[in-house]
C-alpha cells in the first residue's frame, strides 16, 4: 500500500506539473491559438514503458525524470508558413528556454537538438534552438507541425 501511494502521488504531481506547463504555452502562445493554433502536450514519467527514459536517454537529469511532448500544429491539421508563427513562437521559446528545461528530441542523439519540425512533404527535421530562434533556415517552409521536449521548470 505505501508504494501505491507513492505512486498514485508521483501521477498526481506530473498532472499539475502538465497543467502548468499548459497554462504557460497557452499564455504566451494565446494570439496563435486564437488564430486556429493547438497545443497537445503529452506526459511522461519514469516508469512509462515508451518512450524508454532512465539514465541512459537523459543523464542530466537522473532517472526519476518526469517530462513531457508537446506538439504544436493547425487545429485542424492545414500547412502552415514559418512567418506565420515566427513573430509569435520565436519569443515563446526564449521565454519557454528561461523557465523550462528543454530536452533533446531524441535522446539518443549526440547532438542537442530541441525541435522537430514535420514539413508539408511529410519529412521531419530536428534544429538546435539556436537555429530556430535564428530562422533563415525556415523562410518560405511550409510546415504540419512543431515538436519538442521540455523537462521540469527550473
């Protein structure tokens, strides 16, 4: 019973840890989400059997990781311009990069990239936030969707 406990405290902490995760997405990225934008963000703790997580995916932050998804895309899944968002979500990130831990998409990855980006051709990129928050890279892209992985606030 104590372990149950435990357990059953451990999820209800992940749950309040998402919900302020949502609410600060949805406070700085309000003008997108009025304008047909949706966030889904997607919990994660330790013990969840997909995608492995322990200390051999996120090192950094010890095995009793909590962590979660969040995809970003049109709510009802259309293409979308870069410059649509970049105004918006370019800050987002800075402010998002302050406060949050943000993981590497792939855990495996050598490299840390943050983002991953699906394009209208169906293909998926990984960026560095640097080259995100640059953008060059994007200009004139037409995008389905924005990925990326944010642990515990810091």
């Amino acid at each position: 019973m104590k372990h149950l406990k435990k357990f059953n405290e451990s999820r209800e902490e992940l749950k309040l840890q998402k919900e302020e995760l949502q609410d600060f997405c949805e406070m700085y990225l309000a003008y997108l989400t009025d304008e047909g934008f949706e966030l889904n963000i997607r919990e994660h703790n330790a013990s969840d059997s997909w995608p492995s997580v322990g200390n051999k995916d996120y090192p950094e932050l010890g095995y009793q990781t909590n962590y979660f998804r969040v995809n970003f895309y049109k709510t009802d899944n259309s293409l979308f311009f870069w410059e649509e968002v970049s105004d918006r979500f370019i800050p987002f990130i800075k402010y998002l990069k302050d406060n949050y831990n943000l993981l590497k998409i792939d855990p495996r990855s050598t490299i840390k990239y943050c983002f991953g980006l699906e394009f209208a051709t169906g293909t998926n990129s990984r960026f560095k936030t640097k080259e995100l928050l640059d953008g060059a890279l994007l200009e004139g892209k037409k995008l389905r969707s924005i990925s990326f992985v944010v642990g515990l606030p810091k």
